[in-house]
C-alpha cells in the first residue's frame, strides 16, 4: 500500500507575467498555503516557481495536512523591496516555520504578522521544520542556492548549507521563516516548461 499507492499529484500549472517577461507567479499547490497578502509579492523567476511548486508538490505527498507558509517572493516588476533587499531579483523566498497544532501565518492590513511562530516558542515544530529544511536540501542538486538562512542551530549542525544570522552579518529576523536564495538553475526541459506554463482555459 506504499509507494505505488499515494494519489497522484497533479503538476499546478505556471502563469507567466503579462508585463515583465521572465517573472512568473507562484501557482497555488497542496503543500504550501499563502502566508502574507496581498498576492503582490508572489512572483518570481521561472528556476525560483519551479522549485517552490517541486517543494510544494512533493511536501504534500509526505505531509498533506501540514502545509508550509510561504512569504514574501518579488514584485511581478522587480522593483526594489527596501524592506527586503535580497528578494527584489526573483530569486529569494521565505518558508515559515511549522506550528505544531497547525497554527499558520497570516496577515493583517492594520497590524502586520498574525499567526507569528519563531523557533523559541513552544509551537514550534522542530522536527517538521527540520523536514522541510531536508527536502530543501535535496533539492539544492536541481535547485541549486546561493544561500540559506536559518537560525535553528540544529539544522545549520546537521546541514552545513544552512546559516544563523549570527553567521551572517547581512541578515537578521531568521526566527521564524527559512531564507533561501536560488543561484537560478533549473532541471526541467524546455519541453517540460512549454507543458507547465499551459494556460488553462475553462469557458
Ligand atoms: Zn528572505
């Protein structure tokens, strides 16, 4: 009843950007769920959508009621985010952190965060976490970064990839959300692409 058994997981389809060509937004998929709004800092480049609906599709298959947030992408026009530096190319996101009852990260147009968990809180889920920075790690062949940040040092101990803000003096806040920032190299073909970026039309 393993392997052969878990229901297929259909690839979500990609939409390319309108006005900026080689920026794409980030498809809804079973493992991850939208953790900020509006839905205006979720696009990125094609090797950076291509690894958060991999991550996403093969997360679910393992943990389909436990679903990662994601924050911030890039705007669909890259313009600079001063509040977020490296993301502004479409190569950087955000991973939040796993609640252990389920609790996920939201948004409020007043008051900012809502849902917050950091990695010192007694929510937090180590060991999912932990998981979520595995699978990210095996990606890292096809999705190859430039660099991860995480302050769990139990990560950074187990997967040398992974950095603390203390290490890292550009960076700060990695309490509650993994950075990682792809190099941009994808593994999918052209072809595989073409199929991935069919817009569907249901008239
Ligand atoms: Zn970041």
């Amino acid at each position: 009843m393993f392997g052969s058994a878990r229901p297929a997981v259909p690839p979500p389809l990609i939409v390319p950007s309108m006005g900026y060509p080689g920026m794409f937004q980030v498809p809804s998929a079973p493992g991850h769920y939208f953790a900020r709004a509006p839905m205006a800092r979720f696009w990125g480049q094609l090797p950076l959508v291509l690894f958060i609906t991999q991550l996403s599709v093969e997360w679910a298959l393992e943990h389909p009621t436990r679903p990662f947030g994601l924050g911030d992408l890039a705007h669909e026009d890259r313009r600079a985010m001063p509040d977020h530096k490296s993301h502004s190319t479409g190569l950087g996101v955000d991973l939040y952190v796993i609640n252990k009852v389920g609790i996920q990260r939201g948004w409020d147009v007043e008051r900012g965060p809502t849902g917050v968990t950091t990695i010192h809180q007694k929510g937090y889920d180590a060991a999912l976490t932990f998981e979520l920075a595995q699978l990210v790690t095996k990606l890292k062949k096809d999705f190859p970064f430039i660099q991860a940040l995480f302050n769990d040092e139990k990560v950074k101990k187990a997967m040398p990839h992974f950095h603390t803000d203390k290490e890292d003096r550009r960076s700060s806040q990695h309490d509650d959300h993994i950075h990682v920032l792809l190099q941009g190299k994808h593994p999918y073909t052209p072809e595989r692409v073409a199929e991935l970026l069919r817009i569907r039309y249901d008239l």
